[in-house]
C-alpha cells in the first residue's frame, strides 16, 4: 500500500533532523563549556549562570 520511496525519504528526513538536533545539542554545550572556562577566573558563577 505505502509507497517504498516515499517512506525511505519520510525516514531520511527524520534521520537527517534527529542528527541535527543531537549536533546542535552538543555544539551548544560545547560553547557554554568554552564561555564558563573563559569567565570563571574573573565573574561570579551567578553571573556567568545569568549570561548562559
């Protein structure tokens, strides 16, 4: 009944959009890492918390 190539490209969609998010996820913590070790030795953690 389904289309063969409809449901790949509907899952290769989902795969490509999963990956994204998991990328950015990552990427985004990476960042917060890089900025609290960055500020740490001179802001306090609550204002650094605040900038994040």
């Amino acid at each position: 009944m389904l289309d063969f190539g409809l449901v790949l490209i509907v899952l290769l969609i989902l795969f490509v959009m999963l990956t994204n998010l998991i990328y950015g996820f990552l990427a985004e913590s990476q960042i917060r890492k890089t900025i609290k070790g960055m500020f740490d030795q001179y802001v306090p953690p609550a204002h650094i918390d605040s900038m994040l």
